[in-house]
C-alpha cells in the first residue's frame, strides 16, 4: 500500500486543558484538528493509506504526534474528539526525550527529533513542499505516495531538505486545503 504523509508544522502549539474543556482553542490547534479531519476522514471512510504529522518546536528539537489511518483506533472526526487526543499526546510528549518514539494506545505516534533526521527517516519515496511562490508546480493530477509538507510558521524545514530532492508545490492558503488537493487528486 503506497503511503502519504502529510507533515503540518507550527512554531508552538498553545494547548492546554482550559481550551480544549471549553472548546476555545487556539488558532494552531484549530488548524491541527482540521488538518486531521480532512486527511483522514474525508472519504466515506478512515484513510488507510494516509498519515498526518502535526510538528511543534525548533528545528533541533521538533515535537511530532503522527495519526496514522493504518493503525488509528477510537478517534472520530469531530474536532472536540481531535483536540482531546492532540491534548493527550501533547502531554505524553512532555515526558519525551530528544530522539525518543512511542506510540499510544489508540495508535498515535509519538516523537522527539530533530528535522534533519525526521526528513530523511521519511523522504524515502519522495517529497513535495507547499511554499509561497506562484511560479511552483500545481498539486500532481495524481498525488503519488511521498512526505507532503505544509509549514504554517517556518521552522526551517527547507533547510532540513538541502540533501535530499524536493518537488516545490504552490501552497493554498490553509493545510487543510493543501491536504485536501493531494487527496481529491489521488482518488
């Protein structure tokens, strides 16, 4: 089964019990439980051949929880039910190490890396990049399987990409739209 990753990343990612509770959550989170909800439950059916990775922090010491349609179990599409699980794996990566990995139990990944090691640990079937500039390539007629990366705050991921190639892609507005091109193109 041919995977895409979607790896959406924030400089910080303000969550916290009040927000979530009361369903007042900020923009980032917002954005994050959308992200999720539309490369992974815009379908008919959860997404099985599709990740989504939503990365906080600095670009030694980048924090990423990873929903993977594969193996993800008791999380429904509504953003309330998103932000419950974001909220959780956010504590647990509190506890995490630099080049730690774990997974939860309802399949969420969990990792502290550094975006040298995280791009090249994922890059293996190649990787396209949303970035301001209308000269960059349209989404493919058919989005193949690779690391597709939408940074909302730049972290310093194209720094990360200087070994190894990248097709830039235009970037829309919003993640969410980005990851629902990919998607619509390759169904």
């Amino acid at each position: 089964m041919s995977l895409r990753r979607f790896l959406i990343v924030f400089r910080q990612f303000p969550i916290d019990e009040v927000s979530v509770r009361s369903g007042e959550n900020a923009r980032e989170v917002v954005v994050a439980c959308r992200s999720i909800n539309v490369g992974l439950f815009i379908s008919g059916d959860l997404r099985r051949n599709v990740e989504v990775s939503i990365a906080y922090g600095e670009k030694e010491d980048l924090r990423v929880m990873t929903f993977p349609g594969k193996s993800l179990k008791r999380v429904s599409p509504d953003e309330r039910s998103i932000s419950f699980f974001l909220l959780k794996a956010y504590k647990e990566l509190a506890n995490l190490h630099l080049g730690e990995v774990e997974r939860m139990d309802n399949g969420i990944e969990l990792r502290r890396t550094g975006v040298t090691e995280l791009l090249s640990s994922w890059s293996g079937s190649g990787t396209y990049v949303a970035q301001d500039d209308a000269a960059k390539e349209q989404v493919p007629v058919e989005s193949p399987s690779g690391l597709y990366i939408y940074e909302v705050d730049d972290v310093g991921i194209s720094e990360g990409l200087a070994n190894l190639p990248a097709v830039m892609l235009r970037k829309p507005m919003s993640p969410e739209r980005f990851i629902l091109d990919i998607n619509l193109s390759s169904d």
